[in-house]
C-alpha cells in the first residue's frame, strides 16, 4: 500500500520483460543500504490488548505479530563486533522501552525507503536487520540477479548471514542470488586498513559513486516526528511513521527525473576526466604489466564472494623510506675492506650530523640574537666548544680518505654557504655568513665530497666518494621530511585543540607559544633537508632523484585546514604537498595522528 522507488530495476514494472535484456549487467544492480535510528524510540503501551491496527505490515513497518513471532524463535548471538557491543551497553538499563529505535533498509543510489523496517526492541542485533534485509530482498525481486549491500559492519554481518538464514523457518535469500557487501565512504576509513580494498565501493564494479550513507538524511526527516510518536500506541506510531516514509518517497518520486538530469550531467563530465587521467596512466605502463595486472583483477573480483581477502591485491604496498641510520648499514655492509675505505661510511655519517648540529646552532643563534643573556653565551660557548672537539677530531680523519692538501683547497674553493636558503634566495630572517670563518665551530665548511664539488672529486679519483654521500644524504633528506610530516602535524592539532578552544587571553597567549616553538623545529629539519638536497646537486643526482626530493617553498610549510581538519567541507578535492605522501608507512607507524 506504499511507494517503492520508481527508479530501481523492478522486472515486469518499470522494465519490460519483453525486451531482450541481459539482467546481470551491472546497471541492473539492486543497490540497498542498511543502518538503525536509536533517536525513533517507543515507550510499553499502557493498553496493549486494546490496539487495533488498520494497516498493520501492510507499509514500511513490519507486520507486530509475525516479527514477534520471528524474535522469540530465533536465536539472538552477541556479534563480536565493536559497534555491537557499544550500542548493547546503552541500551542495558533502558527498561521503559519498548524498542530503542528502528532498523531498515532504503534505496542506496536514490535515497527512496525499502520495505519492511522493523522495531529494534532494547539491544541492536543481527537478527533485526536479518529480518529487514530479507523482506526487502523479496519485494519485486523476480529477475534481478545482483544486489549490492551497504551496511557500517559488512565486514563482520554479511560473514555468516547465509548460515543464519538458512536455518531459519521465517524467512530467507536465494541462494542463487549473490550479495555483494559493502561499507559506506563515511566509515570505512574508520576500519582496519584492510576493509578499504575488500568493502570500499571504489572498488565494486558498478557502485559508481556512492557514498552508502544516504539513508542517513531520511533519519534527519524522519526524526522530525519520530520524538512524537515516542509515547503513541504502537499502531498509532507504525501508521504516523508509514504515513510520513510514504510522503517522502513520493517527493523522492516527483523530484527524481529532474535529479537525474543533474547527475547524469555531473557523471559525463566526470568521466571524460576520469578517463583522460586514466588513459596517462595507462599509456606509461608496459603490455606486459598491464595483462598481468588484468589476470590479477579478474581473479580477485570472481573470488571476492568466497574470500575478501582475494581483494588484498588492490592495496597499496608502502614500504618505509630509508634512513640515514639503515642507508650507513647498508654501506657498511658492502664496504671493501681495503686499507684506506674501512671506516669511510662511518666519517661521511659523521660529517652530515655535524653539518646538522651547525645547522642548528646557528639558527639558535640567530634566533636570540642581541638580545642573549649570560647564561645562553655560557650554553653557546659550551655548545661550540662540544662542536669545535668533534669537528677537529673529524677533520683529522680526512687526510686518510681524501688525500692531504684538502684544507687549502676548501678554503679557496667556492662552496656554499650553509645557510644559503633554496627558496629563490636567502630567508629575510637570516644573514649570510662568510665561507669560512675559523672563530666559530657552525661556520666551518667541512671537507665532503659535496663541499669539495664533483669535479674536484672526479680529478682526485674520489667520485666513488661521492657516490657513498650521495646515497646518504638521501637518508638524510628522509629523516628531515620524516619530522617535518610529525612536526606539522602536531602544529595542525595544536590549531584544533588550543588555539581554536582558547576561552580567554592568557589561554590564547599559552597556545601561540606552542606553536611558536613548533615553528622553530619545522624550520630546523626544513634548514636540514634544503641542506640535504643543496647536496644532492652538487653531488650531481639524477633527474628522477631530485624530482622525488623536491625544492621546498614557503607555501608547503603552511598548515592548511585540509591538514588540521580534514572532513570540513571543500577539501574533496584538496592536495597537500608533494612530501605528504613520499613515507606514509613510517609517519603512521611514528604517530596515531598521522594515521588518522
């Protein structure tokens, strides 16, 4: 006695059967998703042997006495699954309650109410929506030979739904009919990384692009009326709630050609540029990749229904960028053990750290400026006076691997400044220091192959030297954009949590002193890695090299809202900078955040 909706495939009503069509194409899917409203509540009725329904399973409610009927025979299992056992927590001491809210299903792709939906009575079960799923599955179903489900825990619901159903008298899917499971967009990404390829409707053919949270904004329209209904006689509340689903079908059902229109349109300019970006791909990938990654692709979407985990292949392998830590123990692993090169990955490792720790003390330095007190030139005399031991006893290592003579060299050479900046020129807040200045520890050049200059280097027979830097500096460019992800990230929280929750003046003042003091460490590894990649070319790297290690500008460094609140709106089709995404399984692994 109710409307369905008028654009599914429904054989024999809105698609003729005289017609020559191939029912298991893709387009002929059913798509249904399902969920619960814990707001549409329902108090015991006072009278419940003196009710009298008119129309009672004959909407969108489901029939009282066959459900009852179909609860107390049926076993109720506890679902291991986390969401479950929330909601069963609730709910525990809600006695006055008949039923805690409804579960049901609706149209995924049009928004439009499937019959039955059924009374939660006190704790969210499987057996609720096993009874909704099934009586939805069997409303002008004859023909169709696919349906599409979206449900938040299809991981854990659809695992033994068949088995469920099987052994139960009141109600059942045919077994010939495949069920495909899925997990809307909004909460997959709040899954275990796995459930992305194996649930994300990206990855269904046919899905096209569903959120599977649709029925979410028909609870909006029907918690309206639903607190009303909360004390009503159940026959009351099941006509009012019928009364109003049915309302809202018959505005999907009015508006939907003209909504069709729109997404059509939307969906044609979408894919030309979906096939345009996937056709530069593709025509970068050799024949024989592309046919192998076919055969995987085939298997994988003909064995998902017997195992998700055959869908596995579609993840993205991340493998964790090296350090300068594992990049010097792989060098010291094949280092030759003639006299003269033992102990050379070790001096060149020794020589970047110092070039870091200069790099530091000199923009502490800077930082305090005329304004230093007594007690920071004892620490800054202290910290040089550590530095100036290291780099003496470092540069007495030298002559052992670069030959004698290398002082003079250096001195008149022209090398880089270690502040030069690599943004278009020198940072305002900076000043240049000369290229050599023996007074102060942070100032002097040390002798590596990348001071020296691959030319000076290849003349000498030290090129094979400079291969050794090479490869360590890109240790190094990984460790200094490794902090430079967490320290931006941290910065973005902290624009969340304090700035943002700031209630007075002080609080305010408390905040912008911690970012403030997080500024100062993104410029720190932003200085190292500028460093690190000055090196890299002077070393002479390969264009694809310093294509991955790109020149870092002004604009990357800032904490964008993409970065510090990612759901608001306007940022679907935002992108952060290149060095967001060159070590995502080392930034996750170092910090909850980051995996968030």
């Amino acid at each position: 006695l109710v409307l369905f909706c008028p654009a599914c495939p429904q054989p024999g009503i809105n698609l003729s059967m005289a017609e020559e069509a191939d029912l298991s194409h893709w387009k002929y899917t059913w798509t249904v998703v399902m969920d619960g409203n814990f707001k549409a509540e329902h108090m015991h009725d006072r009278r419940p042997d003196d009710q009298v329904s008119l129309m009672d399973g004959r909407g969108y409610m489901v029939g009282r006495e066959k459900y009852q009927d179909y609860l107390s025979a049926t076993n109720h299992p506890r679902s291991k699954c986390n969401n479950h056992r929330v909601v069963n927590q609730a709910n525990a001491n809600r006695h006055k309650l008949e039923a805690t809210g409804i579960g049901g299903c609706a149209c995924a792709r049009h928004g439009c109410w499937s019959v039955l939906l059924c009374p939660q009575p006190l704790i969210r079960l499987q057996v609720n929506m096993d009874y909704a799923l099934a009586h939805a599955l069997s409303y002008n179903m004859t023909g169709v030979q696919r349906v599409l489900s979206f449900y938040d825990i299809n991981c854990q619901y659809m695992k033994n739904l068949r088995k469920r159903l099987a052994s139960n008298a009141f109600i059942g899917i045919p077994a010939e009919l495949p069920i495909v499971p899925s997990i809307g967009i909004w909460h997959v990404h709040g899954h275990q990384a796995e459930c992305h390829a194996r649930y994300a409707p990206s990855f269904i053919p046919g899905a096209g692009r569903v959120d599977g949270k649709i029925i979410e904004t028909l609870w909006s329209i029907l918690n309206v009326i639903s607190p009303s209904a909360r004390g009503m006689s159940f026959p009351h509340r099941q006509e009012l709630l019928d009364y109003q689903m049915n309302d809202s079908n018959f505005q999907k059902m009015i508006r939907m050609p003209g909504a069709l229109k729109r997404k059509l349109r939307a969906a044609m300019v979408g894919m030309e540029n979906a096939l345009a970006a996937f056709r530069a791909l593709d025509d970068g990938i050799p024949h024989d990749q592309r046919k192998g990654w076919l055969e995987q692709e085939k298997t994988a979407m003909r064995e998902r229904s017997i195992d998700p985990k055959s869908m596995d292949v579609f993840d993205v392998r991340t493998a964790k960028a090296p350090s300068v830590k594992t990049v010097e123990i792989s060098l010291l692993a094949r280092e030759p053990l003639t006299e003269g090169c033992r102990g050379l990955v070790t001096w060149i490792a020794r020589g970047l750290q110092l070039e870091q720790t200069q790099i530091i003390l000199r923009m502490d330095v800077k930082e305090v400026g005329h304004r230093c007190t007594e007690r920071q030139l004892l620490l800054f005399a202290r910290r040089r006076d550590r530095l100036s031991g290291d780099i003496a006893t470092f540069l007495a290592d030298a002559p052992s691997y670069l030959g004698p003579g290398y002082d003079s060299e250096l001195e008149e050479g022209d090398s880089q400044s270690l502040d030069e900046d690599g943004w278009d020129g020198r940072l305002v807040d900076e000043l240049a220091v000369g290229p050599f200045d023996k007074h102060h520890a942070e100032t002097i050049h040390l002798p590596l192959p990348s001071v020296l200059g691959l030319q000076k280097c290849q003349e000498d027979g030290l090129d094979w030297l400079a291969k050794e830097e090479e490869q360590l500096r890109t240790g190094q460019a990984n460790d200094a954009l490794h902090e430079l992800r967490l320290t931006l990230a941290d910065k973005a929280v902290l624009f969340r949590t304090d700035i943002r929750h700031a209630s007075s003046q002080a609080t305010t003042s408390r905040a912008w002193g911690r970012v403030m003091a997080v500024d100062a460490t993104v410029n720190k590894f932003a200085k190292i890695y500028r460093a690190s990649r000055r090196a890299m070319v002077a070393l002479g790297a390969s264009n694809s090299m310093l294509a991955r290690y790109q020149v870092l500008s002004k604009d990357h460094l800032k904490v964008s809202s993409a970065v510090a609140e990612p759901n608001a709106r306007g940022h679907r089709n935002d992108a952060l900078p290149w060095f967001w995404s060159m070590d995502v399984a080392r930034d996750a692994e170092a910090n909850d955040w980051m995996m968030e």
